[in-house]
C-alpha cells in the first residue's frame, strides 16, 4: 500500500528556530516519533517519524503539541521517511 491524493498519509513536523543564529529563517525541522518506553518526542531523523494514516490522529497530535501537519502524497514522500 502506498499514498496517493485520494489515500494520503501524513507526519507531524515542527520547526524549531536556532537559537544563536542571527536570521529568523534558519532552524531545523524537527518530527514527531512515538518511542516504546515514553510519550512521542520530536527527532530530526527522518527515518524515525510516525506515519500516520489518518488526518484526525495527525491533527489531533499536532494541536497538542503545537505542531502542523504534513501530507505525503505519492511514494517519492514516503521514501524521505525511510518507508
């Protein structure tokens, strides 16, 4: 099974600025993962970003945690994932 635009799926994703550095743009974007041993914390490692198949599931971890929403359309996305 693979995304498509009728079947997306998605990640949660959160930009964190740099702290020292003197532009507003630069920072990293950091994503949601679920380890086994605790609640979800946010990894730069792309491989380890949950995946979700719902909308619903992906918002509802975003607006907890002040992040957005990203959709993966088609498998060239998921690939940036590891998946």
């Amino acid at each position: 099974m693979k995304p498509t635009t009728l079947n997306p799926w998605f990640v949660v994703q959160k930009f964190y600025p740099c702290a020292h550095c003197k532009a507003e743009n630069f920072g990293q974007i950091q994503f949601y993962f679920m380890p086994e041993d605790r609640p979800g914390l946010f990894t730069t490692d792309r491989k380890r970003a949950a995946i979700f198949m719902s909308l619903q599931s992906a918002a509802r971890v975003a607006q907890s945690e002040a992040a957005e929403v990203r959709a993966l359309l088609t498998e060239e996305d998921v690939q940036e994932f590891g998946r």
